[in-house]
C-alpha cells in the first residue's frame, strides 16, 4: 500500500465521518482521486470501492480525473453571458488550449464553467480558485492567468 495512503488513513482511523475525511484529504494531497488509491482506501477501511465512487461523483470537491493547481471558472449566467462572457471562455480556451472541463498538460490550469457566482454587477466575471476578477476582456484575462503562471 501507498506509504502516503497509510498516513492519511491512519490520521483519521476511528473518528467520525473518516471516509469523507480521508476522500478530502486524498483529494488535496493528490489533487483527484487516483482509481488506485480508491482501491486501496477501500480494503483498507472495508468499505466497497461501487461506495466511493458513488461519493466521489456526488460531492462536487472531489474529482476521480487530475485537476490543475489553478481552477479557472468561468461564468457564463444571464450578467456575464450578456457581457460576453462566451468571448471570455473562448479566450481563456485558446490561451490554454484546453476545452472547459479540461486540465492543462502541466497540471497548472483546469477551465471549468458556471452559472452565476454572485457578483453580477462586476460582468463579465472569472475566479480563479478563490480570486474573483471582475469586468475583464480577453486581454485582461491573459495578463491575469500569466501572472498565476509567474508566481510558479
Ligand atoms: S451572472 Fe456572472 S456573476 Fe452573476
């Protein structure tokens, strides 16, 4: 078994709600939820793999394919989409060259899409993990996301 596995399940053994805890913690050490350390998680802790696929696919946190450092949303609601939230995507997408729901090659970017995140007025909006940018261009964007690149 992975030495790593081991460790995270061995930091949660016998505390309530363990399975999720581990799950989260894979999920941030190896950024998705390899199938391998799923079956491994799953005869270590007895429970059936079919189980932790099927919460590895309700909870949105977790992702069974690798995701980048970075998660870039893109928001294509009523607000964006009128202030060309679809020319902000299509951008981005080039830039990266990679479609929404993809991770770039490096693991550095994943371009997902979503309806609304609440600041409408700042139309056309992107967030970038936790960062929210606010009445961009495709130009700006570019600038934004080396800038993310740079801090590497
Ligand atoms: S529609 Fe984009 S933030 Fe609301």
């Amino acid at each position: 078994m992975d030495e790593k596995v081991e460790k995270i399940i061995e930091q949660y053994q016998g505390k309530p709600g363990m399975v999720i805890s581990v799950l989260e913690k894979v999920q941030e050490d190896y950024g998705y939820l390899p199938q391998e350390i799923l079956k491994q998680v799953s005869e270590k802790l007895n429970v059936p793999l079919a189980q932790l696929f099927s919460m590895a696919t309700f909870y949105s946190a977790f992702s069974l394919t690798p995701r980048g450092k970075h998660i870039v949303y893109t928001c294509l609601g009523t607000a964006c989409h009128v202030r060309g939230g679809a020319r902000i995507l299509k951008g981005l997408s080039h830039q990266l060259g990679i479609k929404p729901g993809d991770t770039t090659e490096d693991r550095q970017f994943t371009l997902e899409t979503v309806r609304c995140i609440g600041c409408c007025s700042l139309a056309p909006v992107v967030k970038v993990g936790d960062d929210v940018y606010g009445y961009n261009t495709a130009d700006k964007m570019r600038s934004i996301l080396d800038n993310y690149k740079e801090q590497e």
